[in-house]
C-alpha cells in the first residue's frame, strides 16, 4: 500500500478513525480494548466441577430412595 502524504494520519479511506495510523494511537487503541484480567484455568473448570458434583449427589440421593422403597 502506498504512503499518501496529504491523507490525514489516522484516517482510512472512508474518514473512518483507523487505529493503526500511529504507533501510539494503535497501542492506545489495544489498550482500551484489553480484557482487565485474564481468566484463570482454574475458573473454567469450575462450572464443571460443580457440575459433576451435583451429578453425583442426585445419583446419591436416587440410590437412597430407591434403597428405601426396595428396603
């Protein structure tokens, strides 16, 4: 793509703001856009490990009744 001298910097063809026409405004523009904190592995297994208790705990609690019923 060819450097246009008398395009103003930080505008694509349109006049739309583009972040990558400087350095500092696309870093600017990364920055803004950037995730505060980063989700830890340990988070995403935790809907599963409840998941996977609660599972176990209606299996549990089925095997009682049934036991109490046969019983």
């Amino acid at each position: 793509m060819a450097h246009n001298p008398h395009a103003p910097h930080g505008q694509g063809p349109e006049g739309n703001y583009d972040p990558s026409g400087n350095t500092q405004m696309f870093r600017a523009f990364v920055d803004e856009g950037a995730p505060q904190g980063r989700p830890q592995p340990a988070a995403s297994t935790g809907p599963r490990v409840g998941l996977i208790v609660g599972v176990i705990a209606v299996i549990a609690v089925l095997a009682g009744v049934a036991w109490l019923a046969l019983g």
